[in-house]
C-alpha cells in the first residue's frame, strides 16, 4: 500500500444530514523555511521545514454542509468576514478535487464556507496556511461525524494530510508549538505527507517565545510563493539551498535542547536571509524586501549589540519582519520596539509562539 492511502478509507456512508462545524486554526511562522517543491509530485516539499504556531494570529472557519441532489454540480460558496469571494473558488475547488479520493464522503455535499481572520486583511500576513487549516480541520470534524470510530490521532494527521494539499505550510498549522513538516534523517516520524509535533527535548526557553510581526508592506505580493516555490526546479543554487537547510535543522534540534538563544537567533536569520536570497538568484529574479525592511534589519543589529537583548529576526515570504525574543526580555524589547521601529511600519501585531 502507498503510504499516501492510509488516508482512504472505501466506505458508504449510511447516516449523512445536513450540519455545521466550526474549527479554529492558527498562522505559522516558520523557523527553517520550506522552499521548493519536488518535481512532478503534489506538495511535496524539497526540504524539512519547522515553525512555531502563532497563538494570538489565527482564522475560524465555519462549514455549512448540506445534501447535494444527485446529478446536481457541486456548489460551493465562501464568505470571508461577511462577503462574498468568488475570486477564493479556483483554489477551493482545486482543493476539494485533490482531496475527493481520501475523503469519498465530500461528493454527498454542498458546501458554505465562511471565514474570518483574527489578524487584519490587507497585512500581508499569510492567511492560506491558517485558513486551508482550519478548512482541513472541519472537513475532519464532518468525516468523524460518519465515522464515530475516528480516533483523535488519525483526525490531526489526515487533517494536516489535506492541508498540505491545500497549502504547503499548512499542514503545520495543525498543532501547537513547534512542528515539523518533510522528511529528516534525524528527526524520528518526519516525513512528506504531514507534519508532526516537534518530538526531542525543548529547553525551557524556548517554550515562551514572542513574535511581533511588524507588517512592512500590506500590499499582496507581487510573487506569490507557489510562483517560487516553482523556481527552485531550474534554480542554479537549489543542490546548495537543500543541503544548507538540513544543516540548519541539525543544528536546531542541538539548540533546541541546550538552550543557546544566540545561536537560535543566527540561524533564523541566516535561514531567512537565505530563503531570500533565493528569491534574488532565481530566474526570473525578485525582491521582496522592502526599504523599511533593511531599516528594520539594521535598527534590530544594532539595538541588539548596544543592549545585549535577546532580539532576532526571520522573515517569510514578503517585506514583513517577525522578531523573536524570549518573554522574560519582553517589557524592554516591546518599549524599544514602539518607540525605535513603529515609524517604518503600516501596523504591528503580537503574538505568543505557543
Ligand atoms: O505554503 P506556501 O506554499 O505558502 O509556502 C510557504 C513558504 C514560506 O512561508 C516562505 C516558508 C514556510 O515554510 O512557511
């Protein structure tokens, strides 16, 4: 059997009604970034990633499932925060096709989907991993519905199953904390489907990290990341890039453990910097950085040497910053924070890394 079809299940359904669900999924930010899809295979990504969720950052989605007539097309309609998208329904429907054969029970269907973010639209926060998440997550609440033997094991791995499907980095959405996504030769159960909880020891420091994500550019991207992600195939620094991004997660799981902030710090912004610089070297090349962006860069280098503070920067794929610091620095870094770096930015959100 294909690992992938552990997710079917060849059932008939003999109890199906009209309901409602409503989950709720958060934002990532992810630490060592995925980059890079395999060749020829559906989110399948090129190298091991990980990311803290974002307690505070998050999307509930409520799906309204009712009984399709027979021989009817499949209507879907989605709502995000009160209106109508019709623009979203490519995707959406693009996801349902991919996701029919492990979830046979979606043909009874149609569906209402409406959502809603907590973190503000136009922020240039990426919504599509919090969002397919919690997409995911009610799709699992209807199939537990018809079958009351699901375990809760099985529901968030195949609920990460489907939201790879739908968006890569969501499949990370899932759990809290950290989590990893792809396959790692030293990290047990890791693997390309769906992501796991982060399985080796966390030092306790790492366990009350800070985001504040300072939102640089709210305008959508010009280069969306599946447009990058497909770059990577002709890229000629991707053999680089891959081992590069394995190293760092060895040296992660060591940080982790001990507890070296520094460290931690460098190797975020040097896998950012690095991702970006991806970006920069492909063909067609991009920038996504912004002038406030090196601003900001530059202010928190040289805060951090003058303070000696624990302030580090990643970035994703955008012009916006996302500092982490651990909590017990926080009353200093935020007063700094509001009074050195607001200037360059349309709006700053906060968030615990749960
Ligand atoms: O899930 P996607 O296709 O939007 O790609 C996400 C890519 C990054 O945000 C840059 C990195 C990551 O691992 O989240």
């Amino acid at each position: 059997m294909k690992s992938h079809c552990f997710f079917y299940k060849k059932k008939n359904y003999s109890i199906v009604s009209n309901g409602v669900v409503t989950k709720k999924s958060y934002s990532n930010i992810a630490l060592i970034k995925y980059w890079g899809k395999r060749k020829n295979k559906i989110q399948i990504p090129m190298n091991s990633s990980i990311s803290y969720s974002l307690e505070e950052v998050y999307t509930v989605t409520k799906l309204i499932y009712s009984l399709r007539e027979r021989k009817k097309k499949r209507s879907i309609k989605i709502f995000f925060s009160g209106k109508e998208k019709t623009n979203f329904l490519p995707k959406i429907f693009e996801f349902f096709h991919r996701i029919s054969f492990y979830c046979s029970y979606l043909r009874y269907f149609n569906f209402v989907i409406k959502t809603d973010n907590t973190f503000p639209h136009s922020s240039g926060i990426a919504s599509s991993a919090s969002s397919m998440s919690a997409l995911a997550l009610c799709i699992m609440e209807i199939e537990k519905k018809l079958d009351s033997s699901l375990k809760e094991a099985f529901f968030l791995k195949k609920a990460s199953f489907l939201a790879r499907l739908g968006s890569g980095s969501a499949c990370r959405s899932i759990y809290p904390g950290l989590v990893v996504w792809g396959k790692h030769k030293s990290i047990k159960g890791s693997n390309n489907l769906y992501s796991i909880p982060y399985p080796y020891k966390i030092h306790p420091i790492f366990k009350k990290i800070w985001d504040t994500i300072l939102v640089i550019d709210e305008e959508p991207k010009k280069i969306l990341s599946s447009k990058g992600h497909q770059l990577m195939n002709h890229h000629p620094y991707a053999k680089e890039r891959l081992k590069f991004a394995n190293r760092n997660m060895d040296q992660l799981i060591s940080i982790l453990k001990i507890g070296d902030f520094p460290k931690f710090g460098e190797l975020i912004e040097h896998e950012s910097l690095n991702l970006h610089a991806m970006i920069m070297t492909s063909n067609p090349y991009f920038l996504w950085m912004r002038p406030n962006t090196l601003h900001v860069l530059h202010k928190v280098w040289d805060f951090r040497k003058q303070s000696k503070k624990n302030i580090y920067f990643t970035l994703d794929a955008g012009a916006n910053v996302h500092l982490l610091y651990p909590i017990q620095e926080k009353k200093v870094i935020i007063r700094w924070i509001y009074s050195e770096l607001i200037y360059y930015c349309k709006k700053i959100i906060e968030s615990f890394c749960q």
